[in-house]
C-alpha cells in the first residue's frame, strides 16, 4: 500500500493545507454577495468559500487557501479532485463527440459502461444497465423498473435512508426537512419500516429483520410490494452500518415475496468502502443496483443495473431521457472504473481505513462525547451524543465542522439528528494529510469543552 497515487499532475494544486485570509476571504466574500442575489435561496451551502481549482485530496479557494477535503463533493471525487486520466479521457470525448442522444444515434462509451457494471456488480447472471443523470434519477428509474416487471406498486424504504429530492424521492426520504418540507404532496405507496441500527437498538441484525419484516407485512403487505430500497451503508443517515445478517434476512424474505431488491449504492459504490459495492461486504447480491456520485469522477453520471429479464421489463422508449449516459461523462467514467481496476484502488479504501479508524477510536477514547466510530474503507463516521443522557449532540457536530473549516479542513455532518461527522476522502488524500486533518479536529473538540 501506498501514501499516495502515483500519476502524473496537470493540476498545479500542491498537496498540503494553507489558510492564508479569514475564512472566507475577501474575494469568496464577494462573490457571495452576488450569490445572494441571483442564486436560489433554496441552493444552500455549508461552506461559503469559492473554489478555484483541486487536485487530489485538496481544493483551492479563490483567496488562496488550501483545504484538506473530508468530503470530495460528498463521495464523487472518489478517486481525487481532477484524475489525470479522468481529465484526458473528458477531454479527449469533448474533441470528438459532446451529445447525439443514445436513444437516436448511440454511440460506445454508454455500451462500455454498461459492460463494466455488469461486470462490477455483485451477481454472476446477465445484467443490464440504463444510463441517467443523477442519483434521485437512478432512484426513480430503479422503483419504475421494478413496478413495471412485478406489476405492484407498492415501495419499501427503511428508517434514516435518504433517496433524493424529487417528488418520488422525497417521499422516501426519511427526514423531511430540510428536503421536503413545503413540497408536497408527495408520490404515494411508500412504506417506511425500522432498519438496523446497533447503537440505537441493541439487537441482533436476525432481529432487525423481523422486526423490519413484521413491520411491512401488517403495514403494506409483501404482496403488494414492487421492491424494497435499502443503502447497505446508509448515507446522509449516519452511515449506520446494519448489524451482521440483517441485510442478507431482508434479501431472502425480499426473494421469497417476489420483491425486487433494490441496493442503493450512489454513495457507497464504486470503490469508497474497499469493495467496487458495499454489498459485497454483506454477502448481497441484489436484483438492482443504483450507483451515481464516484462513477466518473466529478461528471453527471448515474445508472440502474440489475438482472436481464427485470430490466428488460421496460418497453422501448420506456427509459432514458435527453442527457442520461452523455457521451464525455460516459468516458469520463470508464477511465474512473480503469483506474480503480489497474491500480488496485480498492486497497487505497482500505488504507485510509487503517489510518484514520484508529485516529478516530483514539478521539473517541479521550473525548466521552464521541458514542461510535463505524464505517468502512474510505466511508467512516463519529457520532457525537451527550455520554450521560444519549441525547444527540448536533450542536457539538455544527461547531466542530466550523471550527475545522477555519483551519483549512473540510468535513461533513450527516445523521437524522445532525450530531454524526462523516468521512469521505478521496482515495487520492495521503497519510500524513489524514492525520493533520484529526489533528485539527481534535483542537475542535477540545475547544468545544466535550
């Protein structure tokens, strides 16, 4: 294993953090003024700083300061901020073709890497892949597919999952603000059942299941469900890691009802835990996957992959939509799935996991607030509740994120009561940038008296 990928640079980004100005700086500071008066106050952002420029583990804000980023554009620059091969592959694609339209006049790069998630998705049976823009699309698509082929309508999600914020989406979010309040109504025949949560419930992952198959049998009725949804590793919920066998149960009961299951894989897939899919990790082998975020590096690219005669369900004309699988970000991610395959970037996940665990295990040791570290490879998490009341500590999270983000580190929350910090660092981010960046946040902590 290594401390960094070995590639050739085209972006002039040194790999190291510096925060020369106030945060944000005087030109980030302007450019947010025009931003209030132009841009929909419904596009909120954490961190007011401008970007300029990135290169691997590391963006660049217009007034010079240099970030350790924790987030890579929440789990897309899996690979590092501006690949060199991602770049040449998206350029070389701009110089040839830029759109037709697959559904007129199709071109290879879709085919490729629909071949690709054949191959990389877990299952040894015929598979076949629509392209879209976007995770929300790759959610929509997954549930029409899957209502279409078993001619039911009905929709299973589970307790903290996010899905997205179309209309469909919303309604399976599991927390409704900020996402969806105000927006509705919205789409119906959504069941919501309790998932597995081990440091919330306690149980076992054979008694999450029943208690997650129960739930659905009186509420919905297997017979009328189309599919159930589930994140293997849970996103914007916290990246609740499901007691052992919780996941396999619902599959089986999932296979046994003729529900289609659907594994939403946008954040987790395409390298981000040491697999090429989390699901791998939990013996699953789903009847859909939906991957988006890490599979091509920092273009638009999302896609439903799932058995032959499921995905065959849908009608010509059925799928598709004016830019699903473009043709330069279609490139863009065969490059992504050649570098991860070539340069054994799987073991980088598991690398970054080996440094920054035990970082993680020794804040929590000395500071009592910190309840769990829990994740995998390059996908970890803190959750951060009072020791003595269980009570969710949201307040400590905002200002452990803020006061990091004053030092030059960008890290994420998540969590339904906002008190988890997430970690998605690209696979790019070096060992020693990893234990800066807990340096910094444990000047935070210690800061914030917890």
């Amino acid at each position: 294993m290594t401390d960094t990928l070995d590639t050739p640079t085209l972006s002039a980004v040194p790999q190291a953090r510096r925060v020369v100005t106030a945060i944000p700086g005087p030109k980030s500071v302007e450019i947010e003024r025009r931003r209030q008066a132009v841009v929909s106050g419904g596009v909120a952002s954490v961190l007011p700083v401008y970007i300029a420029r990135s290169h691997g583990a590391i963006v660049e804000d217009v007034d010079g300061n240099r970030f350790i980023d924790l987030g890579a554009g929440i789990g897309v620059t899996t690979i590092g901020h501006t690949d060199d091969e991602v770049v040449q592959a998206a350029t070389r694609q701009l110089g040839d073709v830029t759109h037709t339209l697959f559904t007129v006049t199709p071109y290879e790069a879709y085919v490729r890497v629909a071949e690709l998630l054949a191959e990389k998705t877990p299952g040894d049976f015929a598979k076949k892949t629509v392209l879209v823009n976007s995770g929300a699309e790759a959610v929509e698509n997954g549930v029409k597919i899957a209502r279409k082929f078993t001619g039911r309508s009905g929709v299973a999600v589970l307790d903290h999952a996010y899905h997205g914020r179309t209309n469909l989406t919303m309604a399976m979010n599991y927390k409704a603000a900020p996402y969806g309040t105000g927006f509705g109504p919205f789409a119906g025949s959504v069941h919501r059942a309790p998932n597995s949560y081990p440091l919330r419930d306690g149980l076992t992952g054979a008694q999450a299941a029943a208690r997650t198959i129960a739930h659905l049998e009186k509420t919905a009725g297997a017979a009328d469900l189309a599919c159930l949804v589930v994140e293997p590793v849970q996103g914007e919920g916290g990246f609740v890691v499901p007691a052992e066998g919780y996941l396999a149960a619902l599959q089986e009961w999932c296979a046994a009802n003729g529900i289609v299951f659907i594994a939403d894989e946008i954040q987790s897939g395409m390298a981000r835990t040491g697999a090429w899919f989390a699901s791998e990790h939990f013996g699953l082998v789903p009847d859909l996957v939906l991957s988006a975020k890490g599979i091509a590096g920092g273009l638009p690219l999302a896609g439903v992959t799932g058995r032959a005669e499921i995905m065959d369900a849908a009608q010509p004309g059925g799928l598709g939509g004016t830019f699903g699988g473009n043709p330069v970000a279609a490139a863009a991610a065969v490059a992504v799935f050649e570098r991860i395959e070539r340069d054994g970037l799987l073991a980088e996940a598991a690398r970054i996991e080996a440094v920054l665990r035990p970082a993680l295990e020794a804040l929590r040791a000395a500071h009592p607030v910190i309840a769990e570290v829990r994740g995998m490879g390059a996908m970890l998490a803190i959750e951060l509740v009072d020791p003595e009341s269980g009570e969710p500590r949201a307040d400590v999270v905002g200002a452990v994120a803020k006061a990091a983000a004053q030092e030059g580190v960008i890290v994420l929350t998540a969590g339904s009561s906002g008190n988890v910090l997430r970690f998605l660092p690209s696979l790019a981010i070096s060992d020693e940038l990893l234990g800066e960046a807990v340096e910094v946040i444990e000047r935070a902590l210690t800061a914030a008296g917890v």
